[in-house]
C-alpha cells in the first residue's frame, strides 16, 4: 500500500515538473526567424536589382539594420533564456526589410533612366564620330588625337556589347572613357579646322576671281585644298573636274621649305614638262614662291615667327602619279596620270593657277 503511494506521489512530482517545464517554455520569448530570413531575401533582391550600384545608400541602410539585428540577436542568445528580449531585433529587422525594398524598387528605376541616358548617350557619341569621320579624318592630325579617336570608337564598342549584355555598370564606365575621348579629339580636330578656316575671306574672294579670270574664253586652274579638287575653269563655267591629292600637312598654308604644305594664293604656268623632264608622268611647274609669298615670309621673319635662315622652298608642281588615295607629295598636287594628260592638253604657260583652302565656308561643311 505504501509502496503504491509512493508511486502515486511520484507520478504526481513528475506530472508537476512536466507542468511547470511547459510553462517555462512557453514564457522563452521567440526569436523572429521568419523575419530574418526575410531581411536576407529582401537583401539578395535589392543586390540583384543593382540597388547597391544604383540606390547605395538606401542598400546600405538596409545592410546597417540588418547587421544591427544579427548583433542584437546574438547578444540575446548569450543571455539566460528567460532573460532575453527579441523586441528590438525584430524592429531591427523590419527596419531591414523595408530598406531593401525601398532599395530595390529605387534600383530597378534608377538602373532604367541609366539605360536611357545611355541609350541616347551612344547615340550622340555616333554623331560625333560621324562629323569626325567626315570632317576631320581625312585632315593632317596629330598622331596622338588619332590614336585617341580610335580608342574612343573602341571603348564605345565595348560599352555596347556590355550594354547589350545587360551589364549596365560596365557599359557605363566604358562609356565615360569614349566621351572623354572622342570629343578631346574631335574638339582639337574643330579647332585645327577653326584656325585654318579663318583665311576664308581671301580663299572666297579668290574663288571669284578665278571663274572672273576665265571669262572671254581664258583657261584657269582652281585648286580646292579641303574639296581635293582641281577644276579647271573656261568662260566662268566648270569644264573639268579631277580629284587631286596634296602635300602631306596640307592644313594651312605653305611657310617655309621642307614643311610639306601646299601653297595657297594666285600662282600661274610657268613651266610645262613631259615625260622626259619629270619623273611624275607630266607637271606643271608653278611661280611658287610668288612676290606675296616673299613678302610674306620675310614679314614673319621680322616679327620672329620663323627663323631668319628659313628658306620658303619652291619646285611646287602639279603632277602625275596621283590617284594614291592619301595626301603624299611634298607640297606638290597630284593627279591621276590620266587626268594629267588632259590637264596637260588644256592648258599653256602663263595660265593663272589659284589655290585656295575651300570654296565652302566651314559651315556649309559641317552641314
């Protein structure tokens, strides 16, 4: 009988400690997991939105509350069980959740606009390469702004191909790098062009007065350095048209001997040689230097724009062996052989040679 109450009052011990074990667990306070596990989603989005690249703060906001509530809950797991608080790291974590969306949504909008700047940003940089490739390309330039050019065009392939790719971040630093590039070049191209340009008063006054030369049945020879033409005129009008080729720094005008520009001004015939005088097919031999260019030159000598001994050369023909497809000769024109056999028929001794830096204004050309 004792034995049965012993058992009885044991059973009832036990049913007291489960009881009150029951009751222990259920005051444990309850870590928000869901929550977390949620915060760490809302991070992974928000990082695949680009929100890092295109909403940082707001992502690092987010990855700040985040951080705090880890820090938070590890501290309460350090504490006796029945002691810990999990109220603010589940503030914390909300704090988290709403940052990363607020990162995510701000991303995707952000990383839109880039795309469209982009999008127009490529567009304008193929209009500047166009102008460049048509305007300035075929001009003497300095090595360094060529090669800068060719880089730019390069680094605005890559953006395209990265862009394409949907790899935006790239696309646009390698976007950066061809602004940078194609317009330092295309701006020191502009102001070459600009500075040469400004003797187009005097190119178009002697334009005029080739074709004015011409009238009465007069042949004329008129040379369009940035058209690479030579045309000869008969009565006021056009009756032939070649393509010529010019010395190799053809900007500007000639200076001095040895610079390989071709002269420009009002010259004449003063020689015709043929075969057995040249070794460019047939030439047409020009009074280059002329009596303005003498004045000229010794005009720079006395200011100190060039050296007292600088000679302003001569020996400026126009001549076969052309037809190259580059600006080659030493300051010479240059015609297709058999272009210089009709030029060489047309014309005589004494008939006026004028060469003129364009008979467009600057302008028309980029027009």
């Amino acid at each position: 009988m004792k034995n049965e109450i012993k058992k009885i009052g044991l059973g009832a011990m036990i049913v007291v400690l489960l009881l009150l074990s029951v009751a222990l667990v259920l005051q444990v306070p309850e870590p928000p997991l869901a929550e977390l596990k949620s915060a760490r989603e809302k991070l992974v989005e928000a990082q695949n939105s680009e929100a890092d690249v295109y909403a940082s703060k707001l992502y690092e906001e987010a990855q700040q509350w985040y951080d705090s509530a880890m820090i938070n809950w590890a501290a309460q797991n350090e504490r006796f069980f029945l002691n810990r608080e999990y109220s603010k790291v589940k503030e914390q974590v909300d704090k988290a959740i709403q940052k990363a969306n607020e990162a995510s949504g701000r991303g995707i909008e952000q990383k839109k606009q880039t795309e469209g700047l982009l999008i127009q940003g490529m567009m304008s940089l193929d209009q500047k390469i166009a102008v460049y490739e048509q305007v300035y390309k075929k001009m003497p330039l300095p090595t360094a702004v060529v090669k800068a050019h060719n880089r730019g065009k390069m680094k605005l392939a890559e953006c395209r191909v990265a862009y394409e790719a949907g790899r935006i971040t790239e696309a646009g630093k390698s976007y950066e790098k061809a602004v940078e590039l194609i317009e330092s070049s295309g701006k020191h191209a502009a102001q070459l062009l600009s500075r040469w340009f400004a003797s187009y008063p005097q190119w178009k006054e002697n334009g005029g007065k080739a074709i004015s030369l011409s009238r009465g049945g007069k042949t004329v020879i008129l040379v369009d350095k940035y058209a690479h033409r030579c045309v000869v005129y008969r009565n006021g009008q056009a009756i032939k048209t070649f393509e010529a080729e010019l010395g190799i720094n053809w900007i500007g005008d000639k200076r001095l001997k040895g610079d390989k520009a071709t002269p420009e001004g009002v010259y004449r015939v003063i020689q015709k040689k043929d075969h057995q005088h040249t070794r460019f097919h047939r030439a047409l031999l020009i009074n280059y230097p002329n009596d303005e260019d003498k004045r000229r030159i010794e005009a720079e000598k006395r200011n100190g724009t060039l050296a007292r001994l600088a000679l302003p050369g001569g020996l400026i023909e126009i001549h076969g062996h052309g037809g190259k497809g580059v600006n080659w000769t030493d300051g010479c024109i240059a015609l297709k052989d058999q272009d210089m056999e009709v030029l060489f028929r047309l014309v005589e001794v004494g008939v006026p040679v004028i060469i003129v830096g364009s008979l467009k204004s600057l302008k028309e050309i980029h027009h």
